[in-house]
C-alpha cells in the first residue's frame, strides 16, 4: 500500500506510521511533488496493489506523471485536507478511519 501527498511531509508519513505495524500490509509513503523528500518512481506504483492518496490533485499528478504504470492499480481518494502536523491526534483519527475500509477489502480479496 502506497501513501501519497505532494511533499510527502505530515499525512502520508503519519499514515505510514500508523500502519507500518499492521501485519496485514506493506507500506511505503512518497510524495508527488517535485520538492518531496521522497519522490514517487514508476517502482513504487508498480510495487503497490493499492494507493492511497490525500487529495484529488494528488491522484490526477500520479495518473498523469505514470499513465502505463498506474493503469493497474487502485487509487483511492481519502479527502483529508493539509491542516495537521505529523502524528497529530485528528489526522491519525481521520487516517485510520479512512484507510481502515479500503485495507479490510483489500485483505478480504
């Protein structure tokens, strides 16, 4: 599973961190844009069954940036705006809640 937002600064790497120890999935958190400390590679999207992303713009980059690579996976919109700090207690709450489902079916398929 691939977590993705631009700069790859406070929601995806809380929800990597958050679920880094789920041993239902593997995880890897990348940013979308040029400045991210971690860029996404054509690697990680052919890695990941799914992705899941904080905002609609950052699906729309990664479709763009990796049409043949990302034709495969699964991209999922979480809604989860760039108002919080790394860990902060509603961003790990609104992570979980939104990201809870999407692994459950994954795990179930």
């Amino acid at each position: 599973m691939l977590f993705l937002y631009g700069k790859k600064q406070w929601r995806s790497l809380t929800a990597e961190a958050i679920n880094r120890s789920d041993d239902r999935i593997s995880v890897r958190s990348r940013g979308t844009a040029r400045g991210a400390t971690q860029t996404t590679r054509a690697s990680d999207i052919v890695w990941a069954e799914v992705m899941l992303v904080m905002e609609g713009k950052c699906r729309q980059r990664i479709l763009a940036d990796h049409p043949s690579e990302s034709m495969f996976n699964s991209v999922h919109v979480l809604d989860i705006s760039d108002d919080y700090q790394f860990m902060d207690d509603e961003l790990v709450g609104l992570v979980k809640s939104a990201a809870e489902p999407i692994i459950a079916a994954l795990v179930r398929s």
